[in-house]
C-alpha cells in the first residue's frame, strides 16, 4: 500500500467517525431541545483517539491502515464506536427520563442506517437508470485508499438531515412525549420497530455484499416496497400508542375531577366549620384573657404561668389550621390528609412554604401529591399505634419544588402503593422522584420551576 493510499485512507476514514458524531449530535440536540458542548468534544476526542489507535496497531502488525477497521477487527471497532454513543445519550443528558434517552439513542442509529441504506438503493437506482458503475465504485472498501470517497459521504447527511428537519416539526408541533405509566409497556411496543428495522438493514447489508443489490433491479424494487411497508407499520404502531396515552390521559382527568369535588366539598365544609370554631374561640380567649390578666393583677404568678402554658397547648390543634400555603389544591389535599389521619391517630406533621402559582396542571399536581401520602397512609397502618407518623414538607430551594414524605418502612410482607404516577409526572416535568428505605421510608420530588 503506497504513502498516497495510506493517508488517503485514514483522512477519509477519520472523517467518516468524525461525520457520525456530528449527526449524533445534531440529532441529541434535535431530540433534547439543548446541546451538550463538553460531551460533544469528549465525544469527538474519543472517535478520533479510536481511530488513530486502529490505525497505528493496524500499521505496525499488518503495514496496512486499514486493515484492521474494514476487515481483521471491524466487529470490534464499531462495538467500542457504538457503545461510546449510547453512552453519551445516557450521561450527557441526565436531567432527561432514562427511557426517554435510550428511545433516542436507538432512533438516533436506526435513522443513520437507514439514511445510509437509503443512499445506496438511490444510488444503485441512478446505476441502473444511467448504466453506469458509480455506486459499485464509491461504496466499495477500495474507495477509502482514493480521493473520490468523498462523494459517498453526500446522500447520507443530506438524507438524514431532511429527516431531522420534519422530526423537529413534529416535536415542536406535536409536542410529543416519549415518557409513559409504565417503561415496560413501552419497551414491549417498540420491539416491533425495531426488530423490523434491524432485519431490514442487516438484509440489505448482506445482499448490498454479495453485490445483488448493484445488478438485479427487482431486489432493489422489494428493498424499496419493504422500506415503505417498514414506515407505514412504524407509523400506525406510534399511532396506537397515542391513541393509549389519550386514553389513559382522558381516564386520570376523570379520577382527578371526581376526587378534586369531593375535596373541594370537603374542604368548603371544613373551612366553615373551623369559621364558626374561630368564632367561638375569639369569645372564650377574650374570656381566658380577663382570667389571666385578673391572675396577674392579683399576683398570682405561678397560677398565671400555668394558665398560658394550657392555653398555648390548646391553641396548637393542628386541625384548626386552615391554610398551609396559597395554593389551593395543595390546601385541599393536605386537609383530606390530615383528616384521615386523625381519624386513624395518625400524627401527620406538615411544612408548606410555597407560592399561589406552580407550574403545573392542577391534575398532575393532585396526582403528584395524593400517590406518595396514600402510599405512607398504606405504610403506618401497618405499625405499632405509638409509631404512626406521617412527616410531610412542601418547599422552594434553589428554584425547584420540593417535596418530602416521612414515614416508617413497615413489614418487608406489605406490598405499598406503587409509585408509578408521581415518577412519571416528575420526570414528565424534567424532575426526580427518588426512594429511599435505609432506616424509614422517604420519598423525594424535584422539580425545576422554570
């Protein structure tokens, strides 16, 4: 292999690995509405480093360059190629749903090989139009050894990125979500596509190797019928699953309205009752009031102090709060709280300090709250009386909304609420819901305001 070939070789190869890393990005950003510029480079240093090295043990082992990349280790190079993509989809973008980076991660490589698919069947086609050699010449493993490999590059990028172009519109317009109830469904739906996927590349790889697809111009016409039937199918499947997920939406819309009037009723009554018993206080502390200041006025100090020490214990009823914070349906939900675990002698401590506003629908904000407190009312009743608690904090730090459910584990036999729907309205929001179970049971919501 002349100097000539062998630098032609690894500037054409270096580019192909830099030129895939650039459609990754271009679609991460595309999927993710940001970009992430450290872990582009490091992902760009990394294809680059790669490369050189297969070069270099290449060289030396076999005075070849590219040996080792197109033949003797090709498995190995795009393993440790791919590999490093994907995980770029799953730490570059963390803030993102783990679901919602994986699905990307796999689109992000089914639409560069079927761009590159793609390519070759246009090309082939303008072969067998013109009668001509060009495909078989530009997309041989000779190619990378001459100037002219270039020109192989052209239809892949332009092919996918048309195809970013009308995803954009469909994110932006559609506004679609790739968060569901739960992963596993998901995952189950989206073998099919890609299992279709995988077969169609992986069969016209092979056939595109044995040179079929240059020379039989019925392959090329099954190729290009599978690739349609590929997308409708794709296209009706993606279908379905909105058409579940509006379900699903519709039926939570209904639970959340019938569960939110009768809190609210509740809540009406509640308040008109603490109203009156506000009425009724005023008179007796105005009373009390006279008794303590007589106590004091005739110097009696010791039956004074312990005067005020009782009615400070009386006046500390938790259920003669009326409003926790501005915001109403947090007040709603945490009085139907507070009311059942008084009914069940459940001690249910709470801190509020929130605004009126929060942005979210009032539906994933009742959900969002209700399914971790029905959780740890689950949990206490299955503890001794004296350990029933339930520690509730709603907050704002450092422009997130915070909230912070307490309560003992309970036996390991008990199997709690799940916490799918708060999970899932966390992540849909860009937020985080963790568990922890090391000496209680704790659950965590974060959720970015803005």
């Amino acid at each position: 292999m002349s100097v000539t070939e062998s630098i032609w070789a690894m500037v054409n190869l270096t580019l192909s690995a830099l030129a895939v890393i650039w459609l990754t990005a271009s679609y991460a950003k595309v999927a993710f509405q940001k970009t992430n510029k450290r872990a582009n480079l490091l992902l760009l240093g990394y294809a680059a480093f790669l490369t050189i090295c297969f070069f270099a043990v290449s060289y030396g082992m076999y005075g070849d360059v590219k040996y080792l990349i197109l033949e003797k280790a090709r498995s190995l190079y795009s393993l440790l190629f791919w590999t490093a993509i994907l995980f770029y989809y799953i730490f570059a973008y963390r803030k993102q749903p783990l679901f919602k980076r994986i699905f990307h991660s796999i689109i992000c490589g089914i639409a560069m090989a079927f761009s590159d698919i793609i390519s070759v069947i246009l090309l082939t086609a303008l072969d067998f139009i013109a009668k001509t050699d060009f495909c078989s010449l530009i997309l041989s493993d000779e190619r990378w050894s001459h100037w002219y490999s270039f020109l192989g590059y052209i239809p892949t990028p332009v092919i996918y990125f048309t195809f970013l172009f009308f995803f954009r519109k469909v994110l932006q317009k559609r506004r679609l979500h790739l968060t569901f109830e739960s992963t596993k469904q998901n995952l189950i739906l989206l073998i099919f596509p890609i299992a279709q996927a995988a077969i169609i590349a992986t069969f016209t790889i092979i056939i595109q190797q044995h040179k079929v697809l240059t020379s039989s111009p019925l392959i090329l016409l099954m190729v290009g019928i599978t690739f349609f039937l590929d997308m409708i199918s794709s296209i009706f499947l993606f279908r379905f699953i909105q058409r579940l997920q509006n379900e699903e939406r519709l039926t939570r819309k209904l639970q959340f309205f019938e569960k939110y009037e009768t809190l609210s009723l509740q809540f009406q009554e509640q308040a008109a009752e603490v109203s009156r018993e506000t009425a009724k206080l005023r008179h007796d502390f105005n009373n009390q009031m006279q008794v303590f200041f007589g106590l004091v006025t005739s110097n009696a100090i010791d039956d004074a102090k312990q005067f005020a020490a009782e009615l400070e214990e009386n006046f500390q009823n938790p259920e003669l709060q009326l409003q926790y914070c501005d915001n109403e349906i947090i007040n709603v939900i945490l009085h139907q709280t507070a009311a059942k675990c008084a009914a069940k002698q459940i001690a249910f401590p709470v801190e509020c300090d929130l605004p009126e506003a929060l942005p979210f629908s009032k539906l994933d904000l009742c959900s969002l709250l209700m399914n971790p407190l029905q959780r740890a009312e689950q949990l206490v009743q299955t503890v001794s009386e004296a350990e029933r608690s339930i520690t509730c904090r709603l907050w704002e730090e450092n422009g997130n909304f915070c909230f912070r459910v307490q309560n003992p584990k309970g036996p390991a036999s008990v199997q709690p609420v799940p916490l799918d729907t708060a999970a899932q309205i966390a992540n849909s929001y860009h937020g985080t819901l963790t568990l922890s179970e090391d000496t209680g049971c704790e659950v965590m919501v974060q959720i970015p305001l803005s």
